[in-house]
C-alpha cells in the first residue's frame, strides 16, 4: 500500500492510499491537474499542484516502499 498527499483546488487536503492504478490527467483545456482511482466515480480530484509535481509524489511513495 502507498501513501500519497496533496493539496485539491480548494485548498484542502487528502491523502490518497493506492494498491492499484492511479491516473494523473494534465489537461490543457482547463489548465488542472486531476487524479482518477478507477473505484470512484467522482470525476477525480483536481489537484493544486503540477503534474511534474503530482507524479513526483506518486513516484517517491512507491519507491519508499
């Protein structure tokens, strides 16, 4: 299991524990950076960093694992 944190666009923030996929979408239409589980059915959540950033994160918790 990882461990993820990240601060959404509303200036809260979650912490995301993952076994699984994740998706990071950069989307250049709207300028957000959002992260999809696959489990839920919520659109994801639209994070309040880079992408450079967002799979940084990812990146770092799998290897500290």
């Amino acid at each position: 299991m990882y461990k993820v944190q990240f601060e959404v666009i509303s200036g809260s923030e979650i912490t995301i524990y993952f076994s699984n996929t994740l998706t990071v979408i950069n989307s250049k239409v709207d300028k957000n950076v959002k992260i999809l589980d696959g489990l839920h059915n919520n659109g994801g959540w639209t994070i309040n960093e880079s992408y450079e950033t967002v799979i940084a994160k990812i990146d770092a918790a799998m290897k500290n694992n």
